[in-house]
C-alpha cells in the first residue's frame, strides 16, 4: 500500500491521452485511444532503446493464435513492429488504421503514392 511499483502508465505523445497502468501479465504499449505507440524497446519490453520516436499504426493484421495485431512502425528510424491488439483499444481508433491501410487515406510525407 502506498508504494508505486514499475508498472506506471504513461502519457500518449500523439494525442496526449493519459494511459492508465498496465494489467499483471499484459505488456500495453501503444495508446488505446489512437494506437500510436513509442520506440521504447529493442525487444518487446526490454525498454532498452534510445530513439523514442513515435511508432506509427499502419496497418490491422490478423494473427492466427494471438488474435489482431497492430503493425506499428517509427517514424524517426522506421523500425517495424507488430504489437497484440488490447480488450480496450479505440474501435474507433481500429477502424481509422483499417481504412487508411486499406484506401491508403492522407498518409504521412515519407509514403508519397504518385498514381
Ligand atoms: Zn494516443
Ligand atoms: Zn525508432
């Protein structure tokens, strides 16, 4: 009682929500209310990298034992990740991802689609 432990939630960087900490057992490391995430580990949890940068959702996949997956990559180093989808993401936020990946949608600059 009265003694904060490790799992300490966190402040989204892209739409300044604040995350509430993280369950026993479950690793949250993207926003659930607009799935960005942070380059905050070199392997899932490590928190060992450097970069920071914000990681961008780009696409919903299905997995076929962990259920939905969201394709994060970093927009400073452009490192790629899938991260398991949580119970209390935004379905809002989950549809947004789809539509964009599927109708491509006003992307960010480093994506430039010439048709
Ligand atoms: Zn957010
Ligand atoms: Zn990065």
């Amino acid at each position: 009682m009265g003694r904060k432990t490790e799992n300490t939630g966190f402040t989204c960087i892209n739409c300044g929500a604040a995350v509430p900490p993280i369950q026993a057992g479950t690793i949250r490391n993207h926003c659930p209310c607009c799935l960005y995430s942070m380059h905050v580990d070199e392997d899932i949890g490590d928190r060992r990298s450097l970069c920071l940068g914000l990681m961008v959702p780009q696409s919903i996949e299905p997995h076929s034992s962990k259920g939905q997956q969201i394709q994060h990559k970093c927009k400073k180093c452009g490192f790629a990740r899938k991260n398991k989808l949580a119970p209390d993401d935004d379905v809002n936020a989950v549809v947004q991802v789809i539509k964009k990946s599927v109708f491509g949608g006003e992307d960010h600059r480093d994506n430039r689609r010439t048709n």
